[in-house]
C-alpha cells in the first residue's frame, strides 16, 4: 500500500517505520500545509500534521478521492465541515481523537463506568491527562472523547480547565518533558474513590494503529471510526 504522511513530526517518522516495517511505502511527506500536493500513486494518506494545516491537507487529499487517516487535534471546531466536505465529494475519512487500541478499550470502560456512576449520588468527577511539553493544543482530544462521555450520561454540562461550577466537568491538562500520553478518570467522594487509567509507554501504539486504519480502510467509501476498524463497543 501507499501511503502519504500529512505531517512528519515525531509521530509521522514513527508511522513511516512501521509502514516500511508492514511492507507498505511512503509516497509523501509533509511538514506543514501546502498549496499543492502530488497524491499520485497514493492509496491513503494519514495526517499527523498540526492544527493550522489539518483542515487544508485533508480536504486535498478528498480532492483528490484518497481515503485520510486523521490523528490531528485542535481544529475540531471545524470537524462538522470535514465532514460535510467528504461526503461532498463521496469520499473516504477517519478521524480519531487517539488510535491505541488500549485507549480505545478504555474510552468502552470509560462509557460503562459513567453508566453506572450516573445514579450514584456524593461523587465529584475530574479527568487528568498528561503530554509532552511538545504537544500543542491543550486538553488531548482523547481527554476531550473521555469528558464527552462522560457528559452524556451524568449531569455535567459541559467540561473545562478553569475552576469549575457545579454542572462543569474539570480537567487538569499537564504538560512534562517526554511523556507520550497519560489519561485517568477520577470519581472521588467523602467516603471513597474510584478511577480508571490509561498510561502509554511510547507513541508506537498509536503509531501502529494508524497503519491498522489505514490497511482497513484502504478502498471503502464513508465516514468511520476506530470502533469501526477494532470491531469494538
């Protein structure tokens, strides 16, 4: 398969080794957006690139009737019009706040837990997530999936990293040199507490599972997840 990297950071160039190591190549590597991309020979592109070029690289890549892979945070104020613009042009796009396959095991437990927890009455609920200090946006994406969870099914409103009212869900958003991605959901009370979390020890999980998406998602039309591509929930 051939694939294109809309962004070579550090999560592209782990992409591009375990492609090479699947016997997959790389036809393109970006840095940043550009006015006009070759996606010739390109069977899927995959986009790791930063938030002020995502929206750009992915809609070039629909242009151009390759499927995108999308791993990107911070422009999902413009996600509904990603959208919209696939299925303008009958194309293919999968957008994942986080493609561990661990992580997507825990946004399942997460769903389950704030289920049960929904008709517990004396529990404050916060979420903490830790990133490298070269992350840019601030909370995760995955933080944000786990808060929208959980806000649809408890009485949270809506979620927040200022101090938070009575209906607003709190997130602590910390920033520590080489951490790849830490995630817990804490539900404290008077008398107990209870959380879940996720701790990842490098980016190669999330590396692979791109791969994955983009071998399960190479010559299918629509809009998908990785619930789709993991067969899960």
């Amino acid at each position: 398969m051939n694939i294109a990297l809309l962004g070579y950071g550090r999560m592209g160039k782990s992409i591009e080794v375990i492609a090479l190591n699947r016997k997959h190549n790389i036809t393109l590597k970006i840095e940043d957006a550009e006015d006009v991309l070759d996606f010739s020979n390109t069977d899927v592109a995959i986009d790791f690139s930063i938030p002020t070029a995502a929206v750009s690289n992915i809609k070039k890549a629909l242009d151009a009737g390759v499927p995108v892979i999308s791993g990107t945070t911070g422009w999902l104020d413009q996600y509904n019009e990603i959208l919209d613009y696939c299925k303008l042009k009958n194309g293919t796009f999968l957008y994942a706040s986080n493609f561990s396959l661990g992580v997507n095991i825990f946004f399942e437990i997460n769903k389950k837990l704030s289920q049960l927890m929904a008709g517990v009455d004396g529990y404050n609920t916060t979420l903490e997530e830790i990133h490298h200090t070269k992350k840019l946006d601030a909370p995760s994406g995955t933080a944000i999936s786990l808060a929208e969870q959980i806000i649809e099914h408890t009485h949270y409103k809506n979620w927040t990293l200022d101090a938070p009212n009575s209906n607003e869900l709190h997130i602590e958003a910390k920033r520590i040199a080489d951490v790849p991605g830490t995630h817990e959901v804490n539900y404290n009370s008077e008398i107990d507490s209870l959380f879940i979390k996720h701790v990842a020890h490098s980016r190669q999980g999330f590396a692979l599972g791109a791969v994955v998406a983009a071998e399960w998602i190479k010559d299918k039309k629509g809009i998908f997840n990785m619930k789709d591509v993991l067969n899960i929930g």
